[in-house]
C-alpha cells in the first residue's frame, strides 16, 4: 500500500450520510466483497437487496431504508452483534421523523 493511499475506517459512528456511505464501501471491501456478491449473499440470508440498491448504499445515492442496511450487512457477512453500531449510526444519520426525530437530510454528492 502507498503512502498516497487513504484509509477510511468502516467505524459508522459520528459521521454525515456521506461519510456513513464511505464506511459501508470500506466495510465491503475489509469484507473482500464486491456489489454482486453482497446481494448474492444477503438473498441467500433471506433479506434479499439488488445489486442497485448495494450501489445506492455504498455511493450514498438517496436515503437508505433501515432493512436495506440490514440486508447489506447480511450481506458482508457481519454477524448481528456487530450489526448494532452500524444500525445505531444509521439512526443518528437518517432519524425517523416519524419518532419526534428531524426530518431525513439529503445526501450531499
């Protein structure tokens, strides 16, 4: 690896809906997963996503739904108790406006 390249953490706290994005690419990539095989994978897990939808959530394209979050992860293969800061991240990123929560911000491309 060169100097030049840049690491970013697949940590989801404290960030932006861009940043939160990054971190799912960079996760995907620890996890030696391309975008086929995420959604190959989250079927075979039971919470099917398409490929577009894993393209949408690794480039920050919109706001995410939270079981699309999930299938995701399924889909990298993390286990459901390193799930939890990923989904608690995704809570302060995108609040639900419908528990008293802001509305949803618009990512920034």
């Amino acid at each position: 690896m060169s100097a030049a390249t840049t690491l970013v953490p697949s940590d989801p706290t404290g960030v932006t809906p861009v940043e939160y994005a990054r971190r799912l690419r960079a996760l995907m990539r620890e996890r030696g997963r391309s975008l086929d095989s995420v959604a190959r994978r989250s079927r075979d897990a039971g919470t099917p996503i398409s490929r577009a939808t894993v393209h949408n959530l690794v480039t920050g394209s919109g706001v995410p739904r939270r079981d699309s979050v999930v299938a995701f992860l399924r889909g990298c293969g993390v286990p459901a108790r390193e799930q939890i800061p990923w989904l608690i991240a995704f809570g302060r990123v995108y609040p639900d406006p419908g528990f008293g929560g802001a509305r949803r911000p618009t990512p920034v491309h």
